[in-house]
C-alpha cells in the first residue's frame, strides 16, 4: 500500500513570539524561526506508520516549504516515513491555499500511483483547513475530514469515521482516497535515537518547479487566486483584572458588577 502524508512546517508555537509581519507583501516572516511538524500531521503519519506496519507498502512524505524545513522533514524520516519530497522553489511562495493545493497534488501524481493520501485537518498557522479537500479535488478522488478512526479493509471498502459537531458518522470509502485527521485517531510515537540514526540514511529529495509538470498560473504572490486585503495584529491592552479578597469576596464583587452591567 502507497500513502503519501502531507506534512506541513510551521512555527514552532514555542517561539511565536518571534514571528513578526510583512506590511508590503500581508504575509508572516517566519524566517529566523525554528519550524516543528504541523501537530495534526504528526497524527497523519503515525496512521501511515501503522498502516504500512499491518498492511505493508510505503509512506512518502511531501512537504511545500522553504529549505529551512529539512530538519523539519528529517524529523519525519526518523518518525517512520521511508522517504521525503520538500517541495522548495521561489515560485511557490506567497501562494495561497488554491496554489499550494495543487503543487501538493502535482507531486503526489508525479510520484506515481497513490492508494491513501493523509493531511491533518488544519495547521496551526494558516489554519484555514482548506488544502486536504483542495488536494482531492485537483486529484479528482474521494475526499472525507475530521477522520478519528480508519480501519482498512482487504477488497473492500474501508470503514472511515468522521468527527461532526453532533458526534460522528461511520462511512465505507474505497481507495484511492484523501484523508484529513483529527487528534483523537492515535497517539504519536516517540523518536529514539536508533531512528534519528537511521533517518540520516533515508531519502531526502528537494524537488522545484522544474521537477513538476507546467503548473497552472494559480501559484506564488502573484498569480494566487485570493490576495491577503490585510493582516494586522491585534492590539494588547490591558483588559484583564485580577479581583483581590478571598474567593468569596471575589464571587460577590464579580456577582455586583455584573449586576451593575445589566447582565442578571
Ligand atoms: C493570499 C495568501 C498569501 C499567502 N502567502 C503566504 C506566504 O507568503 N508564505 C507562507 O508561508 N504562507 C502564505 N500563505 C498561507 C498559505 O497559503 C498557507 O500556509 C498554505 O496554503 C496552507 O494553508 P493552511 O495552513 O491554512 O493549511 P490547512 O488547510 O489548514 O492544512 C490542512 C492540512 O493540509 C496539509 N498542508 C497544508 N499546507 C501544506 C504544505 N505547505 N505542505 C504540505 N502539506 C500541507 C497538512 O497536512 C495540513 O494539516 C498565504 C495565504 C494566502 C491566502
């Protein structure tokens, strides 16, 4: 069995307090910042490790990102993955979900045949938790989210469940498929230094656009679909007040503002 987890780096939330803002091109620099795993991903690529550990096959690893995120794809060599794509040109940059959608499913067609595709279901950073669905789209496959359960099933179609606000549903989907994951659908293993070890062997390719078929004029800054209107930061302020007294002076001073606002 072939999957392929689409694993994103982002900031590392430990250090966000370093990102700062491009007024000219509305976008986040995150240079200087150490990037980590995109944690649903994490999720995505455990169920790919096990997968492949009950059913055999392979899992490929495409990341869209500067070079900066080798480390980051390294990381996912050691995890468990046999090999990694960075996908890293200045062409990509700047570009939206649309854009990154499909160099993301450029690469897994020119990577050849694909039964499973994994992403989480939102980043951390951009978290629009467009891009899966994107992938699917331009992959013309089934696409299901908010995946807490994926059970695989031998000639026949898997049973998949997905999260919904009221509980969940349980679905047969049939490979060739996109899958986006939620938390709750394992628990990631940890890294030992044999597999850090052993990840330092494994194949880490940096393809650019040239390595893709012609892209569609949907990619980078320039040519993406939606352009940024604004992007700011909110403005702190000091809106939070600490009551003093014990906790029952407190309940009733916090009850008698309430009060005088109208609330009760
Ligand atoms: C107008 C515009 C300009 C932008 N310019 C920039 C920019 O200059 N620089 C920049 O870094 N970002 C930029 N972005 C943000 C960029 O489009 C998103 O970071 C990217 O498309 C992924 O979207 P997301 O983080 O919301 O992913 P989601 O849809 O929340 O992610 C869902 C899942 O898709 C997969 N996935 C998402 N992105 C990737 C990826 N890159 N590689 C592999 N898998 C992935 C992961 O599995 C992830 O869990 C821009 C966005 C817009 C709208």
């Amino acid at each position: 069995m072939r999957t392929m987890v689409l694993l994103k780096a982002v900031p590392d939330p430990r250090h966000w307090h370093q990102l700062r803002l491009d007024p000219e091109t509305r976008t986040l620099i995150r240079s200087g910042v150490p990037m980590t795993i995109n944690p649903l991903d994490r999720h995505a690529l455990e169920e790919a490790i096990r997968l492949r550990e009950t059913r055999g096959g392979e899992v490929i690893v495409i990341s869209m990102a500067p070079p900066e995120a080798g480390p980051v794809l390294r990381e996912a060599l050691a995890f468990g993955a046999d090999r990694a794509v960075l996908l890293s040109d200045r062409k990509f940059a700047g570009s939206d979900t649309l854009g990154t959608a499909h160099v993301l499913a450029e690469a897994v067609r020119a990577l050849g045949g694909f039964d499973l595709v994994l992403a989480g279901d939102e980043t951390i950073d951009g978290g629009t938790a467009q891009v899966s669905a994107q992938v699917a789209e331009f992959l013309g496959v089934a696409n299901l989210m908010h995946v807490s359960r994926v059970e695989a099933r031998k000639d026949r179609p898997w049973l998949v469940r997905s999260m919904n606000e009221r509980g969940s549903i349980l679905v047969e989907i049939a490979p060739p498929m996109v899958l986006s994951v939620v938390k709750g659908l394992n628990e990631p293993r940890y890294v030992t230094m044999m597999n850090i070890l052993e990840a330092e062997q494994k194949d880490l390719a940096t393809w650019t656009a040239e390595d893709l078929p012609p892209l569609e004029p949907i990619v980078g800054l320039e040519d993406s679909a939606t352009q940024m209107a604004d992007l700011f930061v909110p403005e702190g302020g000091q809106r939070a007040e600490l009551l003093g007294g014990d906790p029952p002076a407190q309940a009733r001073e916090l009850a008698d503002r309430l009060h005088r606002l109208g609330f009760c």
